[in-house]
C-alpha cells in the first residue's frame, strides 16, 4: 500500500518541526548561558609586535614571571618561543585569583596546564590571557600542545603552585620558583 504524497509531505513537515525545534533549543541554551552565565568565548584581542616583543613594557624579560600588582592582582607573563617557555618556572599562590598572559614571537604554541582547566593558543602578534584559580598544590606540568617544529616534544614548562603563606613575593612584588620546598 503506497502512501499518498499528502501523508509524505504531513510526514517531512513534522520531521523539519522537530529538527527547527531542537535546533531552536540548542540556540536557546547558548544565548541563555552567554548572557546569565557570562560564559562566552574568548574576545581579549590584545596585540603584540613579535619583532618588538622584547622591548615593550610588559614582555621584557625583567617583567616576565610572577608579579604581585599594586592592587593586589596576581600576574604570571610567559613568553613562548621555539622550543621553550621564558621563565621555564612560575610560581602562584593556591586558592587565589590569578591571572596568566602569553605572548610568542615566532610560531603558534599552544599551552595546558595538567590537570586543570587552563587550556590556551598562543598566537604570534597576540596576547593570550586566562584567569583561574588553583585549588592543589604542587608542580604541574605546562607543555606545548601545538607542533611548533622540531624540538617541540621538549617544550614543557612549570607551574608551581604553593600554599598562600607559602608564597613570598620581593619588595617590587615579584616571585620566582628558586628551589622546591
């Protein structure tokens, strides 16, 4: 018994309904968790001169690491080249709001931060930036993720996170990993 080409298009027209629907529903929950939840992609759009990147302000050498801002605001700067990270260490404070900006002058590198949720691209003429918190101690382990040529299996840094009375900044606010405890 052959269907009519009523009962088909009946039939292709509920499918689509339920396709739009559920098509609708995932649009729905996006929009929703984008504007209450303030989860939404990444949109720091920070430049860096990679010819330059050595004598700006914040990307010299004497800046990178660990520094203690005057209000209080924990920042590690990292620079990623071929094949390794400048400071191969960082330190950082458990249990405190910290925030951690890359920057390259070469190749596209790609950072994670073991068994946390840092996970970033570092992309030359950009400034990549993540805000986190962690909550163990320890050091983790901070390799490149993205093929960055030949001696990219040996481009891993550290991070070493220690407990707050631990953690001991100079006089200008600054940290260094130094020996572990």
């Amino acid at each position: 018994m052959a269907m009519s080409e009523q009962s088909i298009l009946k039939t292709e027209l509920r499918w689509a309904l339920i396709v739009g629907g559920i098509v609708a529903v995932i649009l729905g929950t996006i929009l929703y968790t984008a504007v209450s939840m303030g989860i939404n992609p990444p949109s720091n759009h920070e430049f860096a001169d990679p010819k330059t990147l050595h004598l700006s302000a914040e990307f010299t050498e004497s800046n990178l690491g660990t520094r203690i801002d005057p209000n209080g605001q924990i920042t590690a700067r990292v620079i990623a080249t071929q094949f390794e990270f400048v400071p191969g260490c960082i330190i950082l404070p458990a249990n405190r709001d910290v925030t951690m900006r890359f920057t390259t002058p070469d190749v596209i590198h790609g950072i994670l931060v073991t068994g946390t949720n840092v996970n970033t691209m570092i992309v030359p003429g950009y400034v990549a930036q993540v805000h986190t918190r962690f909550t163990k101690t320890g050091d983790l382990l901070m390799p490149c993720h993205e093929f960055c040529g030949l001696g990219h299996s040996q481009m891993i840094a550290t991070v070493r996170v220690v407990p707050p009375e631990q953690f001991h900044p100079d006089a200008e606010g600054r940290a260094a990993c130094g020996k572990p405890s």
